[in-house]
C-alpha cells in the first residue's frame, strides 16, 4: 500500500464509510432496527437544510449500512421522520418505537447534527439500530470550530460536509482583507451560505492590521474603515478572533517596545523589552473597545472574540488586571496550554505550546477564568480537542486518547464551573477524523456521558476490527502514558517535533570562506502560508524567564525522552498486530513515524550537546574522540530517515500540515539525508584540521 502526496483528501471526504455492517448484527432486546422496507423523510415545506440532512441519512444507510430507502413527505409506520419543535429547549430528541422512529430537533441547524448522532450510534453498533424509548441530546457548547483539515482556509462542499460529520460546527477563515484570506481570493458570503446549508457557522480569524493608538485624533476612522468596513460586506458572519500576535499596536505602556516585534531594534541595538502583541497592556483594552465600537455599530450581532493565548507568560497580576477593564462585549479565548508549569526531574520545563502532554491546566488557567466569569465576560476555550497540536507537527492526530479524553472531561468541568461554553477545537493545524473528533463529540453534551471505555472499545472495532481492537487499545494505552515524558520546549516544538525525522543536523564549527551563518532555510512549498518561517532548523535551546536553562535541562530531558521512546515501541508492537487492514496499516505507520521522531529529538539533543562539547575540548585528541561521537550519531540518524520512508508512504497524511504544507514526505526525507551527508563531509574537514 503507497500512496502519493495529497492522497488522503479523498479519505478525509468519505465521511460515510462504506460497509460498516456487522455481519449477523440485528435488534436485540430494547433496540429497535431499520430495514429495506422503512421510509425516511420530513414535511414537504421543511427548510432546505432539513431536506440536505435526510438525504444526506439516505446516503449513509445506503454507504454504510447497505440499505436502499425511499424519502417521504408523509410520516407513518416504519419512517423515520424529522420534524421542528420549539417548545425543544435546545438540541434533539429522538421517539423510538419498534415501527417508527421520530426525530425532533429544536431548530433548523440542528438537522445534521441529530442524523449524525444517529450514524455515530450506529456505527459503533455495526447495525442500523437504535435504543427503543425517547432520548434527547443537548449540546453543551455554543460552537465547536475549526480550521480547514484539507488545507489552510479552503472550504469546499465536501469539507464542509466532512467538518459537520466529524462533530464541529463552526469553521475559521484567516482573513487578510476584504475577500482577501492568508492564501488569496476568497468569497466570503458564498462560504457563509454554503455552510450553513449544514448549520455550520463562519468566524473570521483577524490578520487585519491597525498600528494605531486609540488615543490618536484619526483612531475611530482608522478602525472604522478596517473593521467597518470589513463587516459592512460581511452582514451575516457569525464572529471574528482577534489575537494579540496579528494584532500589534503603538502601546504606550512602558512595559513594551510600543513597536511590532519585527521593529523593536534601534541602532542595531534590540530592545529587550516585549512587544504589546505579547503583553497585556493598561492600553489594550481601549484599544479593543475601538474594535468593539466599529464592529458593533455596523453589527451588533457578532461575537467578537479576543484570545489571550499571547500573554500566557506574562505576569499573572497583569493579566487578571486586563480581564477587569476589558469591555463586557468582548468575548475571553482562554488557552488550556498556557501558563503551565511543567517539571521534569527538578527542572522547571513549561509547555510553551500546543501539547497534550498536560491534560489539565494549571492553577492560573483556573484563576483567569474565575476572573472573567466574576467580571461577567463570556467565556470559550482554546482546547486542541481536535487531537492535533505541535506535539508532532505534521500528523494527523496525537494518537493518545486517554490524554484527550481526561482534556474533554475537564472541559465538561470548566462549563459547569465557569460556564465556558464553546470550544476552539484547533488551529490551522486542521483536523482529522479520528479517536480525539469522537471523543470530542460524545463529551459535548450537557445530559449525558457514556462509559468511555466501553466507547473506546467500540471505537477501535468499528475502525480496526475486532481481532486487532485489543492490540489497538493496548496502543492506545501506552502511547497516552508515553506521553508524560515529552518535552515541550521551544526549540523541540519548533524544530524535531515539528517535522519529524526530515529535521536537518547542522555541524556547528563554521568552516566558511562566505562567512554566513548556519541557520538552513527548511525547504517548502512556495504558497505555504507559513512554511519554512516557523521551522528552525539551527538547534539550540530557546531560553524563556520561567524555563531553567537548556545545559540544565537537557540531560533530564534525555533521560525523560528515552522513557517514552520505551514506552512508544512498546505501544507500536502493539500497532504492528493490528495491521491486517488499510486502516491498520496506516495505525501502525503512524505510531512508526512518531517512533522515529521521538529518536531525531533524542538524537538532535545528543547532536547539539556534543558539539558544544566539541567547542571546549581541551585538545585534538580530545576533539577526534567527540568527533568520532557526532559522526557515528550522524550515520544513525541517517538510518532513522531512511526507515521512515515506509511510514510516510503508507498514510500521505503523515508528514504534511497545512500551514507548512509538506515538510516531511519521501523528497524530505531524501533532502535530510543529503543533508546529513553533507554535515559528515565537514565533519572529515574538521577531522583534518584537528590534525593539522
């Protein structure tokens, strides 16, 4: 089994799976079943999207239960029948009889959402059949959003469909401009009605820049023909994130530069202070109640949202001061990630980004959102639900459901507790139908949780079969342990982890005529939205105020990292038994290609700790020996990449994400061999001028 690049889209759309019938399964006692003889259908004067989501139900028991059924605008014995009610708090409800089933939904977008639920049972039952007696469902959340699993702002029908199916109900669209996304042209009305033919909703994610004070005498005209204009055209977009990083301004807090991070350099000289994109200042507020106020005097009905992912290491004192000034109007994004005070040993290692290797957030996360809510702000979580972080930067999905299910429970908590109420289920990450999008949907409702490991069971013999379920499980398990002993560092995240075993191994000694630095370009797609800029390729820590120093950490980290590449191999033997299917197959190349990433960062550590070692060597004798050292790892990693092959031809996914594009296929792989061979050509000059 190979496939090419992009291969996987078509997997992607297919959100009904064809033969997913058990053979034998029929009714058992308080179920009822659905047979060739039913019908299915709605009143003739339903709303379209009512009438798209009982064909779209005719197309899954046909796809996947084997089952020809005939529509109706008649209801009666052996229908299926949907219908509105408003008397319906929220959410759906469903009337089982033996003959009849009836499917109710509060509103029209609740249509697709309903059939889904009953898909998803099915499926995991292996047979059309369902519970008999009434069931309601009630989501908790306003929204779960995404980005675009295929690729970053594109959105066409089939993506659509699919992001409906996988459990999310809003998308995200990163715009730049007036029809303008990250990626070019884009209609953005048509996007907002096509999606909601399947009651998904439209957010716009702000790239628009204002670097203006709202002190300034033209402010409100700055901001008005921005963002005024912007929604003028935009009259049924649903909300807009605003995010500190895309939304610098001339702060006059001293605390800050008051210039963008890329100008805060004076004379050569860079100023240390941060930039206010990364800070809260005692000015920011204002500066979003401009925003608020141009917005909301063109549309008061949209939700603007602003995420404070951003000031995740500022100081908390400051943070919660801002949560108080803020405008009542505004909505707070809360990052689980942020301010998480991870150790390893004896060192202080915080995640400094998207990972799963915390599942529930610190104390500060909880303070922030006891302050917004006691400031009577709403609240909604930046959460990563969808399985995908930067844990490893270019896979479909963090195969370790037992991290993501204690992350959804907590969630249920923080609503109970905080009322935070909707979900930033991913970044441009994207999203992958997977374990994490189920157990993303089956924590999502307000009165009522399965068993979940009865569900996980469920989950790994409808996707794997039932000889291979137990060895998947056992995957599962050991790969959400091995999780504990990741490192989530900076440079790990921006670099090894990001790309995997494509990451090049530079040799530090600069044997130049040029004298240029040794930073690598990574190569990537031209149109990448942000490709090679958010890939570093020179390793070495990337120190931070709260994090102890790499030459500390490091030998703690190894040491933590070889406990999880133990527990990684063990988890893929597992996986290796369950690849009797395409589906296992591509189960056990992912846990292969996390396996090898998990040596590259072992290996990248090693790598740089040598070389340092090499640069204080107290004689030639002394450097040959660590030569020897770096040029026998080299050839190691080597080997690495060239057993990854396999993994990355099997699942085309692996290997790509869709701000990077792909940075981790056969050609890159190929290219961090050549890379590595050119490092050990250098590593024999130096051999020679040791020698000298």
């Amino acid at each position: 089994m190979k496939e090419k690049n992009y291969d996987f889209r078509a997997r992607h759309w297919q959100y009904h799976k064809p033969a997913m019938r058990q053979s034998g399964r029929t009714a058992r006692s308080g179920e009822m079943e659905i047979t060739s003889d039913w019908q299915i259908g709605c009143p003739a004067d339903a709303p379209q999207i009512i009438q798209n989501a009982v064909r779209d139900f005719q197309d899954y028991l046909w796809v996947s239960m084997d089952l020809s059924l005939k529509t109706t605008h008649t209801d009666g014995k052996k229908v299926i029948f949907m219908t509105i009610d408003p008397a319906l708090e929220r959410g759906f409800a469903f009337d089982a009889e033996p003959e009849h089933l009836a499917v109710t939904i509060a509103d029209p977008k609740m249509a697709y959402r309903a059939f889904i639920y009953l898909e998803d049972s099915m499926n995991l039952e292996g047979a059309p059949v369902f519970a008999l007696g009434k069931t309601s469902r009630k989501p908790i959340y306003r929204y779960r959003e995404v980005h675009s699993g295929c690729g970053i702002d594109e959105y066409p029908d089939t993506e659509l469909a699919a992001t409906i199916h996988a459990g999310y109900d809003g998308i995200v669209l990163m715009l730049k401009g007036a029809d303008v996304s990250t990626m070019g042209p884009v209609n953005v009305n048509d996007l907002i009605e096509r999606a909601e033919n399947f009651g998904i909703q439209v957010k716009i994610y702000n790239y628009l820049q204002t670097f203006v004070h709202p002190d300034d005498a033209d402010a409100e005209k700055v901001f008005d023909a921005a963002y005024g204009d912007l929604f003028r055209r935009y009259p049924k977009v649903a909300s807009v994130m605003l995010l500190g990083e895309s939304l610098e301004f001339p702060s006059k807090d001293p605390h800050t530069t008051g210039k963008k991070y890329n100008e805060s350099i004076v004379d050569g000289i860079p100023d240390t202070r941060i930039s206010p994109g990364w800070y809260p200042c005692y000015d920011y507020p204002a500066y979003l109640a401009c925003i608020e106020k141009a917005i909301h005097k063109v549309n008061p009905d949209i939700d603007i949202i602003y995420s404070i992912y951003n000031f995740g290491h500022a100081p908390l004192d400051k943070r919660l001061e801002f949560l108080e000034k803020l405008n009542k109007k505004i909505e707070i994004n809360v990052c689980i990630e942020s301010s998480n005070d991870h150790r390893i040993e004896s060192w202080h290692t915080p995640v400094m980004d998207y990972s799963c290797a915390i599942t529930r957030p610190s104390e500060e996360f909880d303070i922030q959102c006891e302050k917004a809510a006691q400031c009577g702000l709403t609240l909604s979580v930046n959460c990563n639900s969808a399985g995908i972080g930067w844990d490893f930067g270019c896979v479909p999905v963090v195969p370790a459901p037992y991290r993501w299910l204690k992350r959804n429970l907590f969630m249920r908590e923080a609503y109970f507790k905080w009322h935070v109420d909707a979900q930033y289920a991913t970044h441009h990450m994207g999203w992958w139908a997977s374990v994490a999008a189920d157990l993303g949907k089956w924590t999502s409702w307000e009165n009522y949780e399965p068993d979940y490991e009865t569900l996980l069971q469920k989950i790994a013999v409808r996707d794997y079969g039932k000889e291979a379920a137990p060895h998947v499980m056992a995957a599962w398990k050991l790969w959400s342990d091995a999780m504990d002993f990741y490192v989530a560092s900076n440079e790990d995240q921006y670099g090894p982890w990001r790309v995997g075993p494509a990451y090049p191994f530079i040799f530090r000694p600069n044997i130049t005529q040029t004298l240029l630095g040794k930073e690598i370009k990574f190569p990537t797609a031209p149109h990448a939205h942000f490709g090679w800029q958010i890939i570093k390729t020179f390793y070495e820590p990337f120190e931070n105020a709260r994090q102890s120093p790499g030459f500390l950490r490091y030998p703690a980290e190894l040491r933590s990292l070889e406990k999880m590449l133990d527990l990684w191999e063990r988890g893929y033997a597992e996986a290796k038994k369950a690849a009797t299917t395409p589906e296992g197959e591509r189960f056990a190349a992912l846990g292969h290609f996390i396996r090898n990433s998990i040596k590259t960062t072992i290996h990248i550590k090693k790598w740089y700790l040598l070389n340092m070692k090499l640069q204080t060597a107290s004689g030639a004798d002394e450097g040959l020996k660590i030569l020897d050292e770096i040029e026998s790892l080299a050839k190691i990693e080597i080997e690495n990449a060239r057993d990854t092959f396999s993994a990355v031809e099997t699942d085309s996914r692996i290997g790509w994400e869709p701000s990077m594009e792909y940075v981790c296929d056969a050609w890159h792989l190929d290219w961090k061999i050549r890379q590595v061979e050119s490092a050990l050509r250098e590593i024999e000059t130096y051999r020679k001028m040791l020698q000298l």
